[in-house]
C-alpha cells in the first residue's frame, strides 16, 4: 500500500536537518507530492516533520 505525502511548507530557517529529511524523501519542489511505501519508516520521518510535510488522502 502507497501514502501520498506532501511538501508545503518552505525548510527556510528550518534546522539543518530537517531540510536533509525532505530532501531524502525525494522532494524536489515545494507543493510536490509523492507517493512512497505504507511503512513505518515513512510515518516516522512524516511524524519528525509535520510542520513541513503532510499526508494527502
């Protein structure tokens, strides 16, 4: 099973980090959305950082 999960908000001021995850995940534009595995994995790093990333239904 796929989760689609957004990128909308800007890593600008973001801690360095954070912006390693997004980067990560295969974003490449902010608004973009991608489809990635059902995973514990993929929830974890979508919990990290919700203030940047959300899960589209």
């Amino acid at each position: 099973m796929m989760i689609k999960i957004q990128w909308y908000r800007s890593t600008i001021g973001a801690p360095k980090k954070h912006k390693i995850m997004v980067r990560e995940m295969g974003f490449k534009k902010l608004n973009q959305i991608i489809e990635r595995p059902d995973n514990a994995a993929t929830r974890g790093v979508v919990a990290k950082i919700p203030h940047l990333l959300r899960i589209v239904e």
